[in-house]
C-alpha cells in the first residue's frame, strides 16, 4: 500500500499520553494512530454493508409460508 505522509495538529498532553501507551505496546505513534483508524474504517465499512444487506431483506419481505391467505382475524389477535 501506497503511503502518504500528513500532518496532525493534536493537544500536547493527548500526543505525551499516546505515546506513552504505544511505548507499552512496544510500538510506534504512526502505527498505533494507523491501527486506530483503520479499525474507524473496517466498523463504518461493516456498518455499511449489513444496513445493505437489511435493507434488501425489507424489501423481499418475509416468506410465512401462508401463500397469500391470513389464516386469522383481527378480531383474534385483539380478543375484545
């Protein structure tokens, strides 16, 4: 993959506490904020397939295996 340098503009205090938990992963700053986004990445790319994926089940609908007829009333669901 292809790489691209960029430039952060972060709190000091938020990049000392960063680094400090990538020094205990025994990693770098670049790799841990690369983990992070990619793990934002893969949860809206999942997000986004399974809304795909209901909603086309919404749209084919339900199989009750009733063929066409209601075997019921409305009356019998609402005993009155």
């Amino acid at each position: 993959m292809e790489r691209q340098n960029i430039t952060l503009s972060l709190p000091k205090e938020l990049i000392r506490k960063v680094k400090i938990i990538a020094t205990k992963r025994d990693t770098s700053l670049s790799n841990l904020i690369r983990q992070a986004l990619e793990e934002i990445v893969r949860k809206e790319e999942g997000y986004e397939i399974a809304m795909k994926r209901h909603l086309e089940i919404l749209r084919e609908g339900f199989d009750f295996r009733l063929k066409g007829k209601i075997p019921w009333t409305r009356g019998d669901l609402y005993e009155r």
